[in-house]
C-alpha cells in the first residue's frame, strides 16, 4: 500500500513550528509509520524508548531492539531511557485488576509522558509526541489528555495531539510492519495486560502467548 494521496496532502505541522521533535516510542511496529512521515516531512526528530510497563524483561529487550534497528536504518537519534519496572509496579499498585483502557492505563501513560516530557525540557526539545495512539486498541482521547498534561509542567514543552491513525496511517503502520519483518507482540505489554490476553486465550482454546516467536511476514 503506497501512501494515499489524502495523506501526501497532509503538511505535517507541530504546534510550534519546531524542527526538532522528541517522538515517545512504545515499539518499532506502532512506531514505524510515524517515524516514516516525519521524516518525509523533513522534521528533524529523535526517538525516546521509556516503557517500563513492558513484562516480562525478554519482551522489553525484543521490543527496544526492534526499535532500534529502524532507528539505525533511518538514520534517527535513539534515546535508551531506564527500565525502572519497580517504579512502573508500584506507581500502578492497586490498579492491578482494571480494564484495559482504565485507571492503570492512565498511570502508565502519565508516568511514560512525565518522563518524556521532562527529558523534552532539559534537552532543548519544545514539542513531543508518541505513536501509542496509532494503534486501533488504545484510547486517542486518552493518550492525548496524558500528553497534555504531562507537557503543562513545562511552560517550553508541548505536546503534538496529531493523529497519526486516521487517513490510511493505521494500514500504513501493518504494512510496514510486515515489509520490515517486525516483531509481532501479541499484546499491549505489561504483565495484567499478558494475563487477561492469555486468560482470553484459554477461553477460546487458543494456545497462551510464547515471548520471542511471531513475526510480521510479508
């Protein structure tokens, strides 16, 4: 699929003009349309990795590695941020049984974007966003209100609410992960949400998720 004459239409803009972005990536395959009309914008933009929700360790490492990979390939700044699994447990502890797209989904976007956003202002970035939007089982509202927030602590940080899902993006996002040969994680990527997708699994005699084994094919 070559992108759509509506999408060639588009001019990305930030909300301040910047050349120089910080994009928040959860993973190369949600990140890999995003990365691609960035840079076909001509916006210079660097990736930050800060997933701490991501379990087992494994997964985190596949994921960060994929990641990486089309960084280098696109020539694209990385920035490897800690994996504080422990701050990531306890900030969310008590939320340990709400739904996808509930209360501990909110924590873990603020605490990621707080993150982010606080990387944005020491290191001379006005303007970043993430990828976590362009996938169809997150909430854009959600991830939006988060980004907002976090960016509000800093009067010279602000957050980029574009949508990169709609006009062909979410197709586009398949597709490359597939011409790429991606890692295909198998679900959102902390350890409530592996139990309730194997838990899901089960019920509908489907085997549980085995780390480290599906690939995009093309």
């Amino acid at each position: 699929m070559s992108r759509s004459k509506k999408q060639e239409s588009i001019v990305l803009e930030t909300p301040t003009g910047s050349d120089n972005v910080l994009l928040h990536s959860c993973c190369a395959p949600c990140s890999g349309e995003v990365m691609e009309r960035i840079a076909e914008a001509g916006i210079k933009f660097t990736i930050f990795f800060y997933n701490p929700n991501i379990h087992p360790e494994r997964e985190y490492l596949i994921r960060k590695e994929e990641n990486i990979r089309f960084a280098e390939k696109l020539g694209v700044p990385f920035v490897d941020a800690d994996y504080d699994a422990k701050n990531w447990f306890d900030r969310v502890k008590g939320m340990e049984w709400e739904p996808e797209r509930g209360k501990r989904c909110t924590e873990c976007f603020d605490m990621r974007f707080e993150r982010t956003a606080l990387y944005a202002h020491e290191n001379g970035f006005d303007t970043f966003t993430s990828c976590l939007g362009i996938s169809r089982w997150k909430n854009m509202e959600q991830i939006n209100d988060c980004g907002i927030r976090a960016a509000e602590r800093y009067p010279d940080v602000h957050y980029w609410t574009f949508n990169w899902r709609k006009n062909g993006g979410a197709a586009r996002m398949v597709e490359i992960a597939k011409r790429e040969r991606f890692y295909q994680q198998e679900y959102c990527g902390c350890v409530y949400s592996l139990r309730d997708t194997n838990k899901w699994r089960l019920q509908n005699d489907r085997e549980r998720i085995e780390i480290g084994v599906k690939y995009y094919e093309p």
